[in-house]
C-alpha cells in the first residue's frame, strides 16, 4: 500500500477520487472548494457534512470503519488521521489503497495540513485564507492558572490530558499551564485523585470521549466525594465541562471558538 504524506503539487492530476475519513477533514476539503471528494467520514451525533458533500457516501469513522465502502468508491487516496492510522492502514493495505496522512494534532499542525492540501489541490489562495481563521493570539499573562484537563470514559473511568494534546496545547496559549506532564510527549496519561491533590489545580477541564452525558454526570459524582472536595478548583467552583461540538480530541476549525472559551475560564479563576 502506497502511504505518504500530501505534499506534492503534482499530486492535483492523480487524485480525482478522494474520500475523508474525520469529519474535521470534510470540513476543511469544504472551506477550500475541493470538488473530487467521493465519500466523507459519518459525522458524529452532534456534528455536521458540510452541505457541499451532503449527498455523498458516508464511509463511517474510526471506531467503526466501513472499509467496503471505501473501497467500492475506487478512491485515488484516502485521507486519514495521524492520530488514527493504525484504524485504518492494515484494513486498507490488502485492497492496495492509496493511504494520504493528515496531522490535525494541534492548530499549527492543522495549519501545516492545510498548506500541504493547498498544494496538493491547487488551493494555494484558499489555503492561506483559511490558514488566517486560525491564527491565534497566546495570551500573554502573569498569572498562569494551574490547569487539570480530565478526558472521561464511559464507566467513570478517566485519563489526564496533557499540554501535548490539542486542548492542552490551547490552554498553554491562553495563558494556563496544564499540571499533568509525560516524559515520552503522549497526550493522555493515567493519573489519580491523590497526585491531583497534590498539584491543588485552580482549573479542572472535562471532556469525554463519548457518550459525554454519562461521562460528565459520571465526573459530578465523583467531584462531590471528600478527595476532590478538597481540590482548589472543585472547592472554588471553577470545574467546566468542554463539550463537542467546539471541543474535540484533534484540531479543527472550531479551535478559535474553543481558545476564546478557555481564555473566558481562565480569567474567570483569576478573578
């Protein structure tokens, strides 16, 4: 299976078929006018496809893949995320698909993505217009709000973010620093109520990595037992829930609504 990065402008003659395989990708082929979609990624319960490919084939996502359709499409490439490749490459690798990698990690690394799809595509105009929507302004502050970030699993099970991962990343830009750190760069590490205590965040995050009705009620039980009560930030009542779709696990184009909502939380613990 050919597997490459999009980087190369004369790249634009060979893909005629494309299908996307996140809906952030859909949205961004959107904004730049890329016609030779075939297939888009199903959207999530609160997401959208974008009217321009409303009537194509949905291909499903990572978590359950529709690998016959994708390949009944006869794609050129499929795009997948760098985060999510392993989901796809073996899948796709015994029916010779053509596999394109996309980083959406952070908002730089979507801004990058978007640059090489520009070229690939013959978008270069668009590319820079789009880029521009993301630029983001760091706050530049003395005071930096110590920041748990808490991703919830169905079952009252979590993992801790870290600044490595695209929510913990924008918190660093607006001026927090986020408590949970990895020697080996992940984004999500297990961590316990004891080490949390420990580091007295005055910000808990949550977000939950699905079905996030149960997981956020899951998190309001859990902060009202003794442990937590005695963090600052349960205690302070400065506890908020990140929810899609202005939040999510990857970049996106939501992420300037998502830095400005982390900007609003930080300066509300300051105060």
């Amino acid at each position: 299976m050919a597997y490459s990065h999009a980087n190369s402008a004369n790249q634009a003659t060979e893909f005629k078929r494309v299908v996307t395989t996140t809906n952030a990708q859909s949205q961004v082929f959107d904004k730049l006018g890329i016609k030779s979609v075939v297939g888009v990624a199903t959207p999530g319960s609160k997401q959208d496809v974008p009217k321009r490919y409303a009537d194509l084939p949905e291909v499903g996502n990572h978590v359950s893949p529709n690998i016959e359709k994708i390949v009944s499409l006869k794609p050129d490439a499929v795009y997948v995320d760098s985060g999510l490749v392993d989901d796809y490459q073996k899948k796709l690798a015994s029916d010779d698909i053509h596999t394109e990698v996309l980083n959406f990690k952070t908002v730089s690394d979507l801004q990058n993505s978007i640059t090489s799809l520009g070229e690939t595509f013959d978008k270069p105009k668009e590319a820079n217009a789009l880029k521009e929507t993301l630029d983001l302004q760091d706050t530049k502050t003395e005071q930096h709000p110590k920041v748990l970030l808490l991703m919830g699993m169905p079952g009252g099970s979590y993992l801790a973010g870290t600044k490595y991962s695209y929510v913990g990343d924008l918190i660093e830009r607006a001026g927090g620093t986020v408590v949970t750190t990895s020697k080996d760069k992940s984004d999500y590490v297990q961590a316990n109520v004891e080490d949390i205590a420990q580091e007295q965040p005055d910000v808990i995050i949550t977000m939950a990595h699905a079905m996030d009705k149960s997981v956020f009620e899951s998190f309001t039980n859990q902060f009202k037992s003794e442990q937590w009560q005695d963090i600052k930030a349960v205690k302070n009542n400065h506890v908020y829930q990140a929810k899609e779709p202005t939040f999510s696990m990857t970049a996106n184009l939501n992420a300037p609504k998502a830095f400005k909502q982390i900007q609003d939380w930080l300066a509300e613990a300051d105060n």
